[in-house]
C-alpha cells in the first residue's frame, strides 16, 4: 500500500452524483487539486481509473496523490472530484466534467474560474 494521506479538516470531498448507466463503462476520471508550497500555485490533475464505483476510483486517485504529493513535495489540499467516464478511453472520449451553475455571462464565467491571469499556460 502507499504512503499514507493526511487530508486536513477543514477540507471535504465531492463527489460528482454517479450516474447511473446501463452497461457502465467503468472508467472514472478524478480531479486532485494540490498546492505548491511557498509558490502560490495551485495545480489541478486529472487522473483516470478502471474501478467499480466513484468512491473506489476516488480512493486509488488519493493513494496515487499522496505519492504524488510526496515525489514533488507539493500539499495534496483534500478536494477529489470524480467523474464516471461513458466510453471506454480513447481518442475523443471525454474522461471529465463538472457542471456548475452560475448567472455570470460566459467571459465573466471564464475570467473568474479558468483564465484569471494566473494560469501558466503557453499561448495556443
């Protein structure tokens, strides 16, 4: 078994209502969030999974980023978000989503949550 995780108390998880498909494919992809310390930069990774349930890929995602955390020496901040994959992975198939309401208009939405000026991404 791996290292073991400390998750700090004032974190929680969640988890994405698992939807419930006929013929699941049984794949998961799972969203670690990790803080790099003295840097101020987070980092957000998502890992896929072959598990029978959310809560069991969730469980093989946090194992896998307790080693992460501890090869890197970042802080594994607690949050797995999981995601049951439709199709099998391959080319195209989506591994990931997350749905969140909100009332802002989509370049308010986006320059809030994803393309704030602090992303370091290389232009496309």
């Amino acid at each position: 078994m791996g290292p073991s995780l400390r998750i700090p108390a004032r974190v929680t998880h969640c988890r994405v209502v698992e939807r419930q498909l006929i013929g699941s494919s049984g794949w998961y992809g799972v969203r670690c969030v990790f803080r790099w310390t003295g840097r101020g930069t987070y980092e957000e990774r998502i890992t896929l999974w072959r598990a029978a349930s959310a809560d069991g890929a969730i469980a093989l995602a946090e194992a896998e980023a307790a080693g992460y955390a501890e090869d890197t020496g970042v802080e594994y901040t607690g949050l797995a978000q999981c995601y049951e994959a439709v199709d099998v992975p391959g080319p195209g198939a989506e591994v990931f989503s997350l749905l969140r309401d909100s009332p802002l208009e989509p370049d308010a939405y986006l320059d809030r949550y994803f393309d704030d000026g602090g992303e370091r991404q290389l232009p496309v």
